[in-house]
C-alpha cells in the first residue's frame, strides 16, 4: 500500500462534493467525520475500520457519550493484543500484550507484557513485564519485570526485578533487586539489593544490600551491608556493616562494624563506637559524679569508660 499523506487545509467546497487526491484525508465539517479519497468518488468515504473491517472508529463527536472508545491505544504496536476493557495505552509497544482492564501504560515498552487490572506503568520500559494488580511503576525501569500486585516503585531503576507484594521502593535503584513484600526503600540505593519483608530502609545507601527480615535502617548508609534481621540502625552509618540480628544501634557510627547479636549501642560521641558482645549495653558519653550516695531502690552500677558497656551489681 503506498504511502499516505495528511494535509491541513481549508477547502471552500460544499462536502459532499469535494473530491481529493486518492488516499487524501480530510475532515467534514459538517458531520465531523474523518473521510478518505479515492480520487473519483465526491464526498469521499467515511473511515470506519481499520482496513479489514474488525474495528469501527468513534467519530469526532463521540466524546463523553456511549459511543466513545471503551479503550484508548496510542502508538506502534500499543495495546496490541488483548487490551483490556477501559485500558490505556500511549507509546511505542506500552501495554502491547494482555493488558489489564482499567490499566494504564504510558511511555516506549511501559506494561509491555502482562500488565495486571488497574495497574499504572509511567515511563519507559516501566512495569514491562509481568506487572501485577494494582501496581504503580513510575519512572525508567521502574518496576521492570516481576513487580508484584500492590507494590510501588517509583524512580529511575526502582523496584527494577521482583518488587514483592505490598512494597514501596522510592528514589534512584531503591529496592531495585529482591525486595521483599511489604517492605519499604525510600532514598536513592535504599533497600537497593535483597531488602527482606517487612524491612524498612530510610535514608541514601540505607539497608542497602541483603537487610533482614522486619530490620530498620534509617539514616545515610544504617544497615548498609548485611543487616540482621529484626535489628535497628539509626543514625549516620549506624550498623553499617554485619549488624547481629535484634542489634540496636543508635547515634552517627554506632555499632558500625560486626555488632554482636542483641547487643545495644548508643554513641553520642561523633566517633565510631562498636560492640561485639552479644547481649550487653555500650553507651557514650555518661557523665562521672563523686561522692555520689546511693538512693534507694538503686543497684550499684559499674561502667567501663573504655568500652561504655555499663553492668551492675545484684
């Protein structure tokens, strides 16, 4: 079929009567229908499939009324195959295969294949595939293959592979590989590699690779490496590498590296404190009194100043 060109112009020609160049399409502005010439026929032909008949167009005034598009497909390939009833479409190959209904992709490959009921891909190659219900997918690779049903992604790489179900991954690679369900990623690399369910990671770097099950990292690079699960890190670096599982470390470079398993630290200092005993307390600063007398109810207390570990006597 050769080549066709659309041409913008006005015609000071009763409708009816107009005959264009063959294969020329025009506008009649009486009955607001897209018309084709075939060089001979005046009035030309009303489009109203796609060529073979299995489509029919809505017309120009089919516009918030029961004769408009139940679905919309803009774009090569868009919406191709098995779109779903009220999905949208818009981009080269979005939403090309069994899009759901309701569904939205927007952008080159967006929801390309299997994209869930009202689930949102904006941006390219987002959702692209397997994209699940109610899934939002926002921003380059977001939510690329794999992102489960009800999760959120949004920025450049986020949530990229098997985002888990319930998830939110926000901010450049946040949760971009293995993130678990229910967790949550929010900064740029947060939860970036293999964050576990119910993890949440808060902060640049934070909880960024292999962070356990139900563990919260909040802070620029807490949790960073190798988190355990159910442990807490807050604070600059806190916990930021090999962090025991139920370790709690607050304060700017807190049990930053191998902190023991149930063991507490807290560090006031602004330099690094660690503890690699399993369930002991490390606190700094504590401030030291003389000729102090006992009250009662107390237990006395004895602190080491060297390594902030505090224990008392029974």
């Amino acid at each position: 079929m050769a080549t066709r060109q659309i041409i913008s112009k006005n015609i000071n020609v009763a409708s009816g009567d107009y005959i264009g160049k063959d294969g020329e399409l025009w506008i009649d502005t009486v009955s607001n229908l897209l018309k084709i010439s075939d060089g001979a026929t005046p009035g030309g032909v009303v489009v109203t499939t796609d060529g073979g008949g299995g489509i029919t167009w809505a017309s120009i005034t089919d516009i918030n009324n029961g004769s408009g598009p139940s679905r919309i497909a803009v774009g090569f390939d868009a919406g191709s195959t098995s779109q779903g009833t009220s999905g949208i479409a818009i981009g080269n190959a979005a939403g090309s295969n069994t899009q759901g209904n309701f569904a939205v992709a927007i952008g080159a490959t967006a929801a390309q294949t299997t994209q869930g009921s009202e689930a949102v891909a904006i941006g390219q190659a987002a959702g692209s595939t397997n994209q699940g219900e109610s899934a939002v997918a926002v921003g380059y690779r977001a939510g690329y293959t794999g992102q489960s049903s009800n999760a959120v992604a949004v920025g450049f790489n986020a949530g990229n592979a098997t985002q888990g179900e319930d998830a939110v991954a926000i901010g450049l690679s946040a949760g971009e590989t293995n993130q678990g369900a229910n967790a949550i990623a929010i900064g740029d690399d947060a939860g970036k590699t293999n964050q576990g369910g119910s993890a949440v990671a808060l902060g640049p770097g934070a909880g960024q690779n292999t962070q356990g099950i139900s563990a919260v990292a909040i802070g620029v690079a807490a949790g960073g490496t190798t988190q355990g699960g159910s442990a807490v890190a807050i604070g600059y670096t806190a916990g930021l590498t090999n962090q025991g599982a139920n370790a709690i470390a607050i304060g700017e470079e807190a049990g930053q590296t191998n902190q023991a398993a149930k063991s507490i630290v807290i560090n006031a200092t602004g330099a690094v404190l660690n503890n690699i005993v399993a369930d002991t307390f490390v606190v700094k600063p504590v401030r030291g009194e003389l000729g102090f007398n006992l009250p009662a109810g107390f237990k006395q207390v004895a602190y080491n100043p060297t390594t902030g570990e505090f224990i008392y006597y029974d």
